[in-house]
C-alpha cells in the first residue's frame, strides 16, 4: 500500500499546545549580549516563536538545514510529549500513551520526508517492537528501513500462540492433511527487537530512546565515523526536569548521568521547544526554546499581562534548578511588575 501523504494543517488544532499563543503579542525587540552566561529578563520578539504547527515544523527543517550545511552529523531535537504535527487522523478519547506515540511517530516521519529522493534511506530506531510495527503498517512503502532498538528485549521474543489441536470431523471437513494442506505455524516467532543499531545505516533516527537504546547510539557513533548521520528525536530519557510520569507513560526509563553527559558532549541540539521544562508553571506558560544550533537558549513566560518575556538566555541549556528559579523570581513580580513589563519598565 502507498503511503498517506503527508497532511497540511493550516489552522491550529483545537488540542493544540496553549503555549503557541506565546508569539501572539505585539513585537519587541529583544536585548542580546555577546557575554557567555545568562541575560537579564527581556521582552521576547514574537517572530522568534512558532505560531502555528507549520511555522514550528518550517523552523525545525531550516534548523536541520543549517546543521547539515555545518556538516553536524550529530544531532538531537526535542519537542513537546503528545504535539500534534496533524499528519495522522485522530480519535477522541486517545490515550496519553497512544498521544505521545503518535507524536513521536509523526515528528520520525518528518524527518524521514526530508531524506526522500536522495538516495539515502534512512534508519529508524523506534524503542519497542509494537512501536516499530504500528509505523511500518502506517507508513506503507516510505523509503525507510524500521527497526526496534530495545536491547534489553532483543532475542527474549516469545513463540507464537499454537492454534488448538483440531478435531478428526474438522480435519476431515477441510480435506484431512497431505500434499497441499495448510500447515501450523509450527515455531514461528513474533519479530525480534535489535541489540544493536544497524551497522549499515547510513542515516539514523532514533526515536525516543530509554537508558539501553541510548547505550546501543553511543557503540554505534564510536564504532562508526562522522559521516554516519545521527539524529535523537525526543530523546526524554536524557532530559532531567523530564516529568517522571510522561517517561513512564512513554515507557523510555530514564538514561543514566554517563549516558547524558555522553550526548550533551556529543550531539548538537538544533531545534528544541519543551513545554513546562521545569514544572510548577500553571501560573505563566513556560518554554525552553531553542532555534537553532548556533542559537542561545531561551527560557520564555507568558504572563497574565503583557508580552512573552525571556527570562534566561544561555550557551548551554539551564538546569531545571535554574529554570525554577528564574520563574518564581518572575512569578514574585505579581500583577505590578507585570504590567510595568507591558509599558517597557
């Protein structure tokens, strides 16, 4: 079967992210500073925000585009748990795992359009078997090779249910055995999960991956030159504000302290927009944003009052720590400080 085309999605989903409201306001120019470290609070333009699901996915291939133009070969991208890049239809009444699949699986998507007609065809690492076989059913006849990369289960697959024993007047009704009687699956066996990331793969996309998974990426980029792409999607296992129960709802476990210093040290984030990065901020929206790799990151609010103000800009991503401090410094401010924002105090 073909595969679906990829769906254009010109207006807002109604589940969309409330935090895309954040490039809403009027525009305004921002402070920048060529000092390392971080920057005092500042009105934040509204062009450097995504708006729309089309203008994110615009950014993130231009990101992707200039990272590769830099000869990155290693890179990591996050985004929101459950963001709806509105390529696959929807029901009502999804559940949160199945929303955070989907996602994953449309944001893997994305990315394997970028790669067709090429020549390259790319590898995708998604971290379970029923994972990898809900995308090879739903992608049809893409270029590109799926895979699980679940290394704890690889080579545990259980046999395949045996039918029952049939009766002698059933056996009989369906013209008894012999040369051309159907057979029992006698041994087979459901598909195996790989141990390992394809040795072959030229371009890698690794969905998702827990603790073991990013294990399995890092053999692979040290077995294997700069010339092999590598691409981390969502790789919330990595991340330390990640929310404990999106992980274990999303099943990825959680990557350890060596596995996490490994790939900050070792892959580029190109594109990043994680919602609520430090939790606790019911009271003002909250976003880690980052544009682009040669780009700083930026922690942005959106008060009550006024435009969206970045409250921490920095080299490197901000601790969760810092996160949380910058916006319960910024949630002190109450309704005055505020609205002294909005008039440009």
């Amino acid at each position: 079967a073909a595969s679906p085309p990829l769906l254009p999605r010109p207006n807002v989903h109604d589940s969309m992210l409330p935090l895309l409201v954040l490039g809403a306001s009027a525009a305004w120019a921002p402070a920048h500073s060529a000092a390392r470290g971080w920057r005092a609070s500042q009105p934040l333009l509204s062009a450097d925000l995504p708006r729309t699901p089309k203008a994110m996915v615009d950014q993130l291939r231009d990101a992707v585009q200039s990272a590769l133009s830099s000869r990155c070969s290693r890179m990591r991208v996050s985004l929101p748990p459950g963001f709806d890049y509105g390529i696959e239809s929807q029901r009502k009444g999804t559940p949160v795992s199945s929303k955070i699949d989907r996602s994953d699986r449309e944001l893997a998507r994305l990315f394997v359009e970028m790669f067709q007609g090429t020549g390259l065809v790319p590898t995708v690492c998604f971290p379970s078997s029923a994972a990898a076989a809900d995308a090879r059913k739903l992608w049809g006849d893409i270029e590109a090779r799926v895979v699980a990369l679940d290394p704890e289960s690889a080579g545990t697959a259980a046999p395949a249910k045996q039918p029952r024993p049939r009766s002698k007047a059933q056996r009989a009704s369906s013209g008894g055995g012999g040369f051309g009687a159907a057979k029992p699956a006698s041994g087979a066996r459901v598909q195996k999960a790989v141990a390992a990331v394809p040795a072959s793969a030229e371009v890698v996309l690794v969905v998702a991956p827990g603790g073991p998974g990013c294990e399995a990426v890092r053999s692979f980029c040290e077995e294997n030159g700069a010339d092999r792409l590598v691409v981390l999607l969502n790789a919330r296992s990595l991340e330390e504000e990640a929310d404990p129960a999106v992980a274990a709802v999303a099943g990825v476990g959680t990557a350890g302290e060596e596995q996490r210093e490994y790939v900050d040290g070792e892959f580029a984030n190109v594109y990043a927009f994680v919602t609520d990065p430090a939790g606790k901020s019911e009271d003002a929206p909250a976003v880690l944003f980052k544009r682009s790799a040669a780009e700083e990151w930026s922690l942005v609010s959106k008060p009550k009052v006024g435009p969206p103000r970045e409250l921490l800009a920095s080299d490197e991503r901000p601790s969760a720590e810092a996160m949380r401090a910058a916006l319960d410094a910024s949630a002190a401010g109450g309704l005055l400080g505020a609205i002294s924002s909005a008039l440009g105090g």
